[in-house]
C-alpha cells in the first residue's frame, strides 16, 4: 500500500515536468512545421519566377533565331529538356503531399434524398 502511494506521489510531482517537456516539444515541431511551410511557399515563388524568366529568354531567343543551327536548336532542346526535368520533379511533389489544404478538390453540392440531383 504505502509503494503504491509513493509510485502515485513521484507521478504526481513529475507530472508538471512531463506537462512542460511536451509542451516544448509540441511547440518546437509546430515552428518546424511552419519553417517547412514557409520554405515550400518561398520555393513556390521563385520557381514560378524562374519559369517565367526561363519562357520570356527561350520566346524571346527563338524570335531572334528564324532558323537556328543545329548547335543552337540542341541547346534549345537541351534547356527544354531541364525544365521539363524539374517541372515533373515538382508534379511528383505535388503528389507526395497531396491536396492537404483541399484546394485542388472542388466543392461538392448535396444531394437531396430522393432526387436524381445529375446535372
């Protein structure tokens, strides 16, 4: 009885060290995930930018070439190439994280029981 009381009595005295312990780890991976979330939107902004500098130089380069060498063509095809590498590698970002935010998922209308609610 009395070890029973004892093992009661150490729990309740570290209990306030464990409450503190997981809160600080709680809010230490809650800024992880934050810093995660920012470092996504901050890759987001400047791929959208590279891309749109990349299309303005190649639009721009093959307006100036009418009839590119065949050096020059395979550059062109070479630079396409890698920008076609890296949008795939962020599609297969896209889909390893998913929809989490439910932004790429319209809406769905309710039904009516005992309707035919096609359209």
């Amino acid at each position: 009885m009395l070890s029973r009381a004892l093992t009661y009595l150490r729990l309740l005295i570290t209990m306030p060290l464990i409450v503190k312990r997981t809160e600080t780890i709680m809010a230490t991976t809650a800024e992880q995930i934050t810093e995660l979330g920012n470092k996504f939107d901050a890759l987001g902004a400047v791929t959208t930018d590279i891309l749109a500098d990349f299309r303005a130089f190649r639009d721009a380069m093959l307006a100036d070439l009418e009839n590119p060498t065949e050096a020059e063509q395979a550059a062109i095809d070479e630079a396409n190439a890698k920008l076609d590498a890296h949008i795939a590698r962020l599609g297969e970002l896209e889909v390893e994280v998913g929809d989490a935010d439910g932004s790429d998922t319209p809406p769905v209308e309710p039904v009516e029981p005992g309707t035919d609610n096609v359209r």
